[in-house]
C-alpha cells in the first residue's frame, strides 16, 4: 500500500504541465512593433470620413502627459495616465483606444483586447480610429495564435497538444475576422457639392 502510494506520488510529481499559450504569447510579444501597426494602420487615407469628437481640456492634457510618457518608454505611467483620463471620460472612443494601445505595450493582451473593442463599440465604427480598433485587436489575436503553436511544439504529452487544437482553430477563425473587420473601416467622406 506504501509503495502504491509512493509510486503514484513520484507519477505525479512527474507530469509536466502543459504549455500555457497566452504567457508564450505574451513573452514572446512585441508590444513597440505591434503600435507601430495600429499606429500605421490610423493613417488617414484621402478623402476620407473621419469623425472627431470635442475633447474636454483636462482630458487632453492627461492625454499629452501619457503621449510623453510613452516616447519616454515609461509605459505602466503612460497606462496610468490614460487611466486617470478614462476616470473623467470613460467612454471616450480614441482614450480607449489609446489605452489598448499602451496595454499592448505593457504585453497586456487580454486588456489591449477589451479597450479595443469598448473604443469600437462606442465609436462611429468607421475612419482611421476603426481602422485602429480592429488592427489592435488582430495582433492580439495573432499574438495568441503564436502563443498556441509555440506551446503546441513544446507539448510533451499529446493530450497537451490535443487540448491545444480547438483554441488554435478558433483563434486562426477570430483573427482571419478581425483582418477583414480593418477594411470595412474605411468609408469615401460624402461628396461636397
């Protein structure tokens, strides 16, 4: 009964845990690179409809001071400001955004995610800030997706892997999606006659 008991102690002190993709994901992660798209994909195409909101003046300023921030690579006080911002104007469209934005830069998938699509769903949902919305939420889709290979080639066990295959399936899914989501952003402002 000892030895039974032993022997089944020693099994489990043995199994290796799976993989975790999202902590893959977010280590592996290139949080400069993936703004500099979003920041990219923003870029105002000709003769396009772009909707900006009146911004409240200590709102702005908290914005600047998180703009400063991050140049200064000061990215947790960068978040922190915009915060602060969000606690005046919470649903602030491009606040939101550019919180998801320093989310991503703080390797915060998950979080970059919901800011983005809380600056989606309280936006007009079309311009350079859609355009944003929807890339941000594309990288950090295909963020994860990388998270689930790289843990799937360092499953040691294939019920590890097997666990792994349905999160990779709805994953390629959600971030074909959110690509196509980013063209549909961009509508020709109204003619002016």
């Amino acid at each position: 009964m000892l030895t039974t008991a032993l022997v089944t102690t020693a099994l489990v002190a043995c199994t290796v845990a799976p993989p975790q993709p999202t902590a893959l994901a977010e280590a592996s992660f290139n949080g400069e690179a993936a703004v500099a798209k979003v920041v990219a994909a923003g870029g105002l195409e000709s003769r396009e409809l772009d909707v900006q909101p009146i911004r409240d003046p200590q709102v702005e300023d908290l914005r600047q001071q998180a703009a400063q921030l991050e140049k200064a690579r000061k990215y947790p006080e960068a978040a922190a400001a915009l915060d602060h911002a969000l606690q005046l104007n919470a649903n602030d469209p491009a606040l939101l955004q550019e919180r998801a934005e320093a989310a991503l830069l703080l390797h915060r998938l998950d979080d970059a995610e919901r800011f983005a699509q809380q600056a989606f769903d309280s936006s007009s949902k079309v311009g350079p800030l859609c355009r944003r919305n929807w890339t941000t939420i594309a990288q950090v889709r295909s963020a994860k997706l990388s998270g689930v290979n790289a843990a799937m080639k360092l499953a040691e066990r294939q019920d590890h892997y097997d666990a792994l295959v349905p999160q990779r399936t709805q994953l390629t899914a959600s971030a074909r999606q959110a690509e196509a989501q980013i063209a549909t952003c961009t509508v020709a402002a109204p003619a002016r006659y």
